[in-house]
C-alpha cells in the first residue's frame, strides 16, 4: 500500500485513538484532513505531526456541517481515505438513561457515520483503490449489560459496514470494519475506568488500536477485532449465544454494583 499517496478524512480527530491513528498515518506520509469539535486540540495535532494537514472543525451530527464539511474536502482535492472514528459512550442502566442521551449516542456513532460517508462516496469513487473504515467496538457485536444505547450504535455500524463493503465489492472502494475492546481514552468514564478494572477486563492503549488499523488496511481482511478472550467471545455470541448469556450473567451484580449502587434497595 502506498501511504504517501493516501488523503484521509479522519473524525474524532482529537480523541485518544484518533489522535493515535493520526500520528500514525501521518508518519508514514499520510495527507490528513482532520475532522472534530475541537478547534483547539485539532490545530495543536496538526501541527505537532509530521507533514502538512488540514483541519475542519464540524459538528457531524449536524447536516448544514457536514454539508460545509464535504465542500471543504472538495476544495482541498477530495480524498482517498475516509476513518469514521468519531464516537461517543454512555453507561447506564436503560431505565436510568435519557431519550436524549439515547438519542445522541445513536445520532452520533451511527447516522452521523452513515450519512458522511453516503455525502463523500462520490469523492471516492475513483480509478484506484479507495478506503472506507468504520471504527466499532467489540460491543457492536456482544450486547452489554448497562451499554444498551452503545451497543445498538456499534451493532447498527457493524451491520451498516457490512452491508456496505457488500454493496460496494464490485467497485474501487474497499470498506473495512475494526473493532477494539476496552480502551484507554477521555471517552471512558471515571466509573467505566472502575468496573473494568473490577471484571478484570483487558484495555489497550490507542496505540495498540492504531497498530491494529494500519495491519487491517495491509491485510486482505475487511473485518478486524482485538485482543483475546474478545476475539472468541464474538464468534462465541454469534454461534452460541446462550454460553454467553450465562458468563456474563455471572458479571451482572458487579456490573449493577457500578452503575447502579442503588439497584438491591429499589428491589426490596
């Protein structure tokens, strides 16, 4: 693969794996386009990486922003690449959790993703090689007690990636999923930071996802999930779903002793 060759439109720019993904890709001569809310952190990641990059600060669940978003990229010579990274978590019981916080979390990780990449398709839509890559969750694929608004994002998204790289296998657009697990970013909450450490879950740093990211983009693969057990967990939920459902039954009363302290008292 010719990096250096490559222009990426790049959401969720200013995150944790955003920010590594960056990096990344901008060492290997990667032309970057780097898309988030932050004007602030999107400039001072700019210029801290290697080479020259464009910023566009937009709201992506915004349609007038996304429109203006497209023009710019249009305006700065298309693009080659386009990492839909943006995302953001909630953890709460459903009943303790807001329509609008549902909302958000859904407008956010899956329209928001959906609706850029159908505006940028005609940019990619090339004589070469072009790349689409959905950034999910190994919660796209296994429900999660107290993460049921993320897990509908992250499952519609894997399914919205799928569905896509299918209706799109005849063309120059290769369309990729990725998956990580827990991971140690601002998105995780002081008390997800807790209950992951209480179920003796596994997190990685954003540069082990970026690591993951490019071996994906290197690979003949569409689809990539990190790290073990996680790995045979997705493959268990997708064949065996009840062998699930009973271990992390088993984690239930951790998981409530987290988001919901008072859960025993309202059942008496």
């Amino acid at each position: 693969m010719n990096w250096e060759n490559q222009r990426c439109v790049l959401t969720g720019a200013a995150g944790g794996i955003g920010q590594a993904i960056a990096k990344t890709l901008a060492e290997k001569g990667v032309s970057l386009i780097l898309v988030g809310r932050n004007s602030m952190k999107l400039h001072t990641l700019a210029e801290a990486l290697p080479g020259n990059h464009d910023v566009i600060c937009a709201d992506l669940s915004c349609a007038k922003e996304r429109v203006a978003l497209v023009t710019k990229v249009a305006e700065l010579g298309g693009l080659t690449m386009l990492v839909n990274n943006a995302g953001v978590s909630h953890l709460s019981l459903l009943e303790d959790t807001d329509s609008t916080t549902i909302e958000s979390v859904i407008e956010t990780n899956l329209l928001a993703p959906m609706l850029l990449t159908q505006a940028l398709l005609p940019h990619l839509q090339q004589n070469r090689v072009t790349y689409i890559v959905n950034i999910g969750s190994a919660f796209g694929s296994i429900g999660f007690a107290g993460q049921s608004a993320y897990c509908a994002s992250k499952f519609g998204l894997r399914g919205f990636t799928e569905a896509l790289m299918r209706e799109l296998a005849d063309s120059n657009i290769r369309v990729s999923y990725l998956a990580p697990r827990a991971t140690a970013t601002a998105i995780n909450s002081d008390v997800a930071n807790a209950m992951n450490k209480a179920l003796g879950n596994h997190v990685d740093t954003p540069e082990t996802v970026a690591e993951h990211f490019v071996a994906l983009l290197e690979s003949a693969q569409n689809r990539g999930f990190i790290g073990f057990p996680e790995r045979l967990f997705v493959k268990l939920n997708g064949a065996f779903p009840s062998l699930v459902d009973k271990a992390l039954l088993k984690k239930l009363p951790i998981i409530k002793r987290f988001i919901a302290p008072t859960f025993q008292e309202k059942r008496l």
